[in-house]
C-alpha cells in the first residue's frame, strides 16, 4: 500500500512557476513509475509526466519545455515544477504510483488544486 500526499497547488498568475510536491509513504525506491496527471470539470484525467526508478522521463506535448518532473528517493518525494504557466494548466494535479512486484498495483493521491489567472 502506498498513500500519496500531494502539496504546493494555489492561485498564481500567467507566466508565473509553482512546483508541486508528492510524499509517498514508501520508499519511492520501491515505486517503479510515480507520475502526475491533472483534470478539470467534465473532462477525463490526463497525464501530465511521469517519472521511472531510473529517471527516466515522460511528459505531455502540452508541457514539454515547461514542466519538470523529478524524484527524490531519499527523502520518498516527487516533485513537479511548473514555469510558464499558461490558463489552460489550470487543474487539479494528482500524485500517480505504479509498483509491480508480483502484480501491478496503482495508487493515487487526494490532489491539489492549481489555478492560473489570465
């Protein structure tokens, strides 16, 4: 079992950064893809990146170049820093873990909200 805690939404304007932060209960060491996807009212989850064990990295079109994804093992954190922010970001952002051991087993945390003022 792994609970996700996800930190660092809020109100900010256009062009402007915030980084988001998700605390694992577990040793992110132990999760082979943590990740981050967003949704809005009415329209279905989509990812934004995900990250691998080996750092490895993913990201959606629509962020490429803006948003960075990142771990930190030692401390079980994944980090998503946001620049440039653009309206169309605004969403709730959710923390996403995949752990495959003898099955697959996905989890994600409560979300934070993110808002981007035009």
């Amino acid at each position: 079992q792994v609970q996700l805690v996800e930190s660092g939404g809020g109100l900010v304007q256009a062009g402007g950064s915030l980084r988001l932060s998700c605390a694992a209960s577990r040793s992110t060491f132990s999760i082979n893809v943590m990740g981050w996807y967003r949704q809005t009212p009415g329209n279905q989850r989509e990812l934004v990146a995900t990250i691998t064990r080996d750092r490895s990295t993913n990201y959606a079109d629509s962020v490429k170049g803006r948003f960075t994804i990142s771990r930190d093992n030692a401390k079980n954190m994944v980090y998503l820093q946001m620049n440039s922010l653009k309206p169309e970001d605004t969403a709730v952002y959710c923390c996403h873990a995949i752990v495959m051991m003898t099955s697959r087993r996905e989890f994600w945390g409560q979300g934070t909200q993110v808002t981007v003022s035009s």
